[in-house]
C-alpha cells in the first residue's frame, strides 16, 4: 500500500497541478528556488575570479538541483513514483 502523500500525488490532475504552481505561496516559492540558483552563480563567478573556485562541482550541482526543482513536472512526480514502486526496497517509506 502506497503512503498518502504518493497516491495523492499520481492522482493529481494537470489542472490541479498547475493550479498548485500557480498558486501564490507555491510562485514565491519556485522564484526563491531561481533566486537561489542565482545567489550560487554571483558566488561561484566571484570565487572564480579571487581564484579560490576549488571544486566546481559541488556548485554546479547545487545549482542544477535547485533549477530541476523549480522545472519540475507533474510526470516528473509521477514517473519517480512509478519508477520506485517496481523496484524492490527492504522498507517503506512514511510521512
């Protein structure tokens, strides 16, 4: 049996879904994640010229994480659920 928060989630329509995104909280929240995404690349183009950029891995990273947030699509959702539910865990997972 699936947690709450996963059946809620592969039932959700588009409609729903972008009604969710659009929704004023949920927009001030996706412009946070872009802003912060941002904040990293001031950071990293700084410590590039000081040169002490030691490992621009860990920011691109960080920077893709948080864009891949603010990009993400209900089947993203949908196909990450799909994709956890055939392979087998020794657990579950709950709220």
């Amino acid at each position: 049996m699936r947690p709450a928060h996963e059946s809620l989630l592969l039932q959700l329509t588009e409609q729903e879904y972008n009604l969710w995104r659009h929704h004023p909280i949920t927009a001030a929240y996706l412009r946070y994640l872009g802003d912060q995404a941002e904040a990293f690349r001031t950071a990293a183009a700084d410590l590039l010229e000081a040169g002490n950029l030691d490992d621009p891995s860990l920011i691109r990273g960080r920077i893709l994480t948080l864009r891949e947030l603010q990009s993400l699509s209900l089947d993203d959702i949908r196909n990450s659920y799909r994709q956890e539910g055939t392979e087998e865990t020794s657990g579950t997972a709950t709220d």
